[in-house]
C-alpha cells in the first residue's frame, strides 16, 4: 500500500508557484518519454517521483554496463537480466511510486508506430538520440497539436531548445519524416553497434534459438530477447525481430551476421 498522497507530494504543494492546483493538474497528466538513455531515464524517474499519473515508456535497447555510470533508474541486476531499458524503467518506477501507471514499450520507434505511441499522450519528453527520430517524433507531435520537450547532451556539453523560424514541418505542415522508409540496418550513436530491423516483423522462436546456439557461444534469454555473444561480436534480438549487434559500424557486415546467425 502506498504512503498518503499528502506526505508524498507535501513539498510540492507548499511550493506556492505550484500548490495543490499543479498538483493534480500533474497527477492527470499523460506523458510519453521516448528513448530511456541518459536524458529519458532521469526524465522518467522525476515524472514519476512527482506523481505523473501516467507515463508511456518506449526504448529499443537494453541495460548495459556502461550505463550505470550516469543513468540511476538502472542497476547492475537489470544488466545481468539482460533487460530492455523499458521494461527495467517499469520495474523501477514501480518501487519508486506505485501510484504512477507505467506502459513499457520496447520497440524501435518508425513512421509506422510512433502515432499510435502518442495516441491518449498530453507531453512528449524527446531522449532520443539521433536526428532521423527527432524530426520523425517532431513531425508526429507537430501533426497532433502536442507540446515536444527537447533536450540533448554530448560530453560536457547540454542543449534545450525552443523553436521559432520558417520551420517546414511547424510553419509549412510538411511531416516529411513521417512518411521516410526507415533504413534496414543503421549505426547507433557512439555505441560500436549497428541496428537491423527485420523485412517482415515477426515473433523468434527464443527457446529453439538458443538450444541451437549454446555449443558455439554464450546465450543469455529471457521473455524480452535472446543475446548471443561469439568470437568479437555480440548479438542481441529483440521480440519485434530487430536485432542489434555491438562489435561492428558496417550495416552490411550486421545484416550478414544476423541473417547467418538467427535466419531472420
């Protein structure tokens, strides 16, 4: 049973800018945060702690090592579960303030899914970390009339942004990333990793891949995604048929690996 929302929230209420009117305007709000890396991850952690009555999260990867350095919302048990960030979110979200209802979606976000993504949201938190999904998810809140909250960081240096110029997407209604076909395999972002998504989207079978792949390597499987590590490469495929494989920048060497290994 969770504490009284009065003690929880007590801070905050005092707070005279705020009171008990932001309060519950706070407590009625629905928020996606996309992309749980360094900027999501604290982004949903604070929401949560607040008492956001509702947070969507989406994300594509999983907890890594390197991670915990600067993401507190994870800790080392979620990196030997092998857990999407989403799922790892929830989990944590759920100790921190068991008020706040939490939707995990891990999935790569495209032009074919991110309306539905906002579907029921009030506020989009952008933690995303390449240009194709911010134009993309610009493109999609613009379209929807919804407030976009951006942010990004490198190194040292942090950015937030407010946008006024002849903007073709917000002056000109031009959603040209909505309607891009995403490419097959794609680096990722200072990770030594490349994403490849699957021609046609469809379940694995995990338990038959990994009895398959255990003589020739380490396998690690949960209900979320199978990871395959060999030789210099390590694989990791997701339940939607994408796969990510760490160890290579070259999207055709990625491709080949994936299709040689998991025949997706």
């Amino acid at each position: 049973m969770s504490p009284p929302h009065g003690d929880r929230y007590s801070r905050q209420v005092l707070f005279r800018p705020f009171g008990a009117e932001g309060q519950a305007r706070v407590r009625a709000a629905r928020v996606l945060v996309a992309g749980c890396g360094g900027l999501g991850a604290e982004s949903a952690s604070l929401l949560a702690r607040a008492g956001v009555g509702f947070l969507r999260v989406v994300d594509r990867d999983v907890v890594e090592l390197s991670n915990l350095q600067r993401q507190a919302l994870f800790d080392e048990a979620d990196v030997r579960e092998g857990l999407p960030k989403a799922i790892a979110a929830a989990r944590r979200i759920g100790r921190v303030n068991a008020d706040v209802a939490v939707e995990p979606v891990v999935a790569d976000v495209g032009p074919g899914n991110v309306r539905s993504l906002l579907d029921g949201i009030d506020l989009v938190i952008d933690g995303f970390d390449s240009f194709e999904a911010r134009f993309l998810l610009n493109d999609a809140c613009v379209e929807k009339g919804l407030p976009w909250v951006y942010g990004a960081c490198i190194a040292a240096t942090g950015l937030a942004a407010l946008l006024v110029p002849a903007c073709p997407c917000c002056a000109g209604r031009r959603f040209d990333f909505l309607s891009v076909e995403t490419s097959p395999a794609s680096a990722l972002c200072g990770r030594d990793s490349v994403q490849v998504r699957p021609l046609v989207p469809s379940r694995p079978d995990f338990a038959a891949l990994a009895e398959r792949l255990r003589p020739l390597g380490e396998v690690v499987s949960n209900d979320y995604l199978l990871r395959y590590r060999a030789d210099d490469v390590e694989m990791t495929l997701f339940s939607d048929g994408r796969a990510i494989v760490k160890g290579t920048t070259d999207p055709a060497r990625a491709r080949s690996l994936v299709a040689r290994t998991f025949g997706v």
